[in-house]
C-alpha cells in the first residue's frame, strides 16, 4: 500500500479526507502532521488526536508550526469550521496524546527512511513542508508526490479575488514548494469548487457507518451552511479529500503542466500564478522552474462517489 503522511489544519474537509484516507486499504497512513490554518496548531493537534480515533489503525499525530516562515499569521478560519475547527460541535478530546518529536522531523525521518515511497499530503498552509526544504535539502529527491489542496490557476480565489486560503496562509513557504525540485501535484479551487457535498450525502453516510459517519455528519452542518448561507452555494466543496481522490486515482482529473509560483507581497498576495509548459517569457522569475501538474478539470460527479463511497464503508 501507498505510503502517505498527511498534513493538516483540521477543519471539517479535512477531517473527511483523513477519514477516507483511513478507510482507503490503498493507503498506509504513516502519520499526521498538525500545522496552523483553520484553527491554531493545538486545536488542529488536538482535532487530530480525535480523528486518530476515527482511524481504524493506530496513526501517530505530531504537532508542527504555529505560524508562518515569513508574513504575519493570517486570521483562522472560525466562520467557516467554528472556533472549534469541526463545526462547534465541542466533540470529546481524544485520550491520546501526541508524539514529542517535532512534525517537520517527523516527515524528514520518515522520507530517508523509505526512499521514493512516502507521498506527503499538505492540506493547510505549507509551512512544515517548507521547513522539511530548508532543514534538509536532500529530502526533495527522496519524496515520491507531493500532493497538495491549495491555490487556483484559472478560478478566482477564496479570501481575495485571487488568493486560495491555504496559499495565502503562508505564501513564502507555498513559493518554496512549488519552486523545489520534486515533484508537485496541485489540486486547487479549479477543481474542488466543482464538487459539492450536501447535508442529505452526509446524512446518508451517518446512516451507513454510524461509528464514523455521525461525528462527520454533525462536524459538516456548520460548514455546509457556511456555503449556504454566506455564498449561496448548495453544498459545501470537496476541498481536502479530493487529494486523497487523486492518490486512489488520478484517472479523475485532467492535468496541465506548468511552472508554478506564488505572489508574496503587495494586492495580489497568496496568488497561484500559472505559467502553461509550452508558453516562453522574456521577463525574468520564470527560468528554471521545475515543471509541476495542476489540476484543471475533474470528473465530478464519480469523484463525489468516490468520497462518499469510502467515507460510508
Ligand atoms: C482550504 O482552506 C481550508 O479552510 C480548508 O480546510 C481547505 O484546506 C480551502 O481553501
Ligand atoms: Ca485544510
């Protein structure tokens, strides 16, 4: 099975990717690494203790940055997750406690250990994976995939007309990512505003697998009425799990190659830009760029099924 180590701002789309990433016998996940967004890094530790629980294996939480590389934290994201980061639901604190070892020594440990096999799965801010870069370069050519929820090439963006939450969370780090020489596969609101989860699928899933389903269920009230009620949209979007999506099949989306960089300052901070493989500019800041997949288009109803399926089994 597929090696991955998730990294994570728990938050309600989170929760549902590790939940069927858990779910997913494709999949070994070899940890949880906690990282400020949704809500501080304690709450999202503690968040993943919780669903370290939802688990049916033993996967080990490790807590990672508080803040970001270089900018000012941005505000957590209490009107869309609650202040709790799972919808308010004030869920139990898990008996478990997390690992002493540091998040971003964590993943550097865990990529040496098994060379080209371990996928990380950045769902918050890109802080730790930015630090993993810094404090050992040799890591890059060890990763098998980076696979990412962040950004957006061609939709417009969530907290600024062009910038993705998890992005704008720490754009200095997101830079250095996209920029690093290994691989990166980003899935960004081009493809995940096309997938919408609604109370009635949740439902269903409580209804299916009460065990996990439940918790999930009351978790994503809040956050689908957030859609609701804020944007008016139907549904909440498929941010997070549609990584895992693509890791059990990729056969979903359809990607473009390109060279990837983020705007760090000024109006348009936290900015994908989108630089298409067969385009050559004069201007500099584009030479050298490692070449890296963006997901444009997904099939989204069969991703729908996908998620559903495995969050129900
Ligand atoms: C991303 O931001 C967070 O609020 C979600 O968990 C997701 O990772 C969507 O922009
Ligand atoms: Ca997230």
């Amino acid at each position: 099975s597929r090696k991955i180590i998730i990294d994570t701002d728990p938050g309600v789309d989170d929760a549902l990717a590790i939940v069927m990433a858990a779910n997913s016998p494709e999949l070994n996940v070899l940890g949880l690494t906690t990282v400020f967004g949704n809500v501080s890094v304690e709450q999202a530790t503690t968040n993943a203790l919780i669903l370290s629980e939802f688990a049916g294996y033993d996967i080990p939480v490790y807590k990672g940055e508080a803040v970001p590389v270089t900018r000012t934290p941005a505000p957590y994201a209490d009107f869309v997750h609650g202040d709790d980061g799972f919808g308010n639901i004030n869920w139990p604190e898990s008996d478990k406690q997390a690992q002493t070892q540091h998040a971003v020594d964590f993943i550097i440990e865990q990529v040496r250990k098994y060379p080209g096999e371990v996928t990380l799965v950045p769902l918050g801010p890109l802080t730790n994976i930015a630090r993993v870069l810094e404090k050992a370069p040799d890591v890059a050519a060890l990763v098998k995939e980076v696979v990412l929820m962040g950004g957006a090439a061609r939709h417009c963006g969530n907290v600024s007309p062009v910038a993705e939450a998890n992005i704008m969370g720490d754009p200095h780090a997101a830079d250095k990512v996209f920029t690093a020489n290994w691989p990166v596969v980003m899935i960004g609101l081009d493809v995940t505003s096309q997938v919408l989860l609604k109370h009635d699928d949740m439902q269903k899933i409580a209804q299916l697998n009460p065990k996990q389903g439940e918790f999930l269920r009351q978790a994503s009230d809040f956050y689908i009425d957030f859609y609701q009620q804020t944007l008016g949209i139907a549904g909440c979007m498929v941010h997070d799990p549609s990584t895992i999506a693509y890791i059990l099949d990729p056969s979903l989306f359809e990607v473009e190659q390109g060279r990837i960089r983020v705007v760090t300052d000024g109006l348009a901070i936290g900015q994908t830009t989108f630089a298409p493989d067969d385009r050559k500019f004069p201007y500099p800041g584009w030479d050298n760029l490692p070449l890296q997949k963006v997901c444009m288009k997904v099939r989204a109803q069969a991703l729908l099924d996908l998620v559903t399926g495995r969050l129900s089994a």
